[in-house]
C-alpha cells in the first residue's frame, strides 16, 4: 500500500494525538480506566476522542465521538468490566 505525503503526515499527527491521549492521566475532560485484559481506556469528554491501548502499548482505536459521549462512555466501562478509573 502506498501513502501519500498528505496521507503519511495526517497518519502520524493522528498516531500521536493518540499517544498523547492514551498515556494521559485521568482527571478533568479525561476518563479512562483498565480492563481486567489490561487494555487501557481513555476518553476526552470536551473532545469526544476515544482510544484503545493493548497492554504492549500498541494503539488498538482511536476516533472521534461527535454524539452522546457520556452514553458512549458507560456503554464502554460496563461492557469492558472497569478495573480501575
């Protein structure tokens, strides 16, 4: 598969919009929590971005919800068995 220029740099300023959200501390617009897998979860509430790490780091998810982000959000903490927040 080839990448454009374009393509490779939103590609990359979206892996680090990622980064930088999954390896956040909690608190203030972040929630997230671990699952008992060890995924970690995290969503920024004023954004609506949302994120999934596998426990080797690697990113699993990340977009962005427009709508119903606190719904969303306990859709996935009672579906994932919230560890820890």
């Amino acid at each position: 598969m080839r990448i454009s220029r374009y393509g490779y740099k939103l590609l990359l300023s979206s892996y680090k919009r990622a980064l930088s959200l999954l390896e956040s501390q909690t608190g203030k617009n972040i929630v997230g929590f671990t699952s008992k897998s060890g995924f970690t979860f995290r969503m920024n509430m004023k954004t609506g971005e949302f994120g999934v790490m596998r426990p080797n780091g690697v990113v699993e998810t990340f977009y962005r919800r427009p709508k119903d982000l606190t719904a969303y959000w306990t859709e996935q903490v009672s579906r994932h068995h919230m560890d820890k927040i």
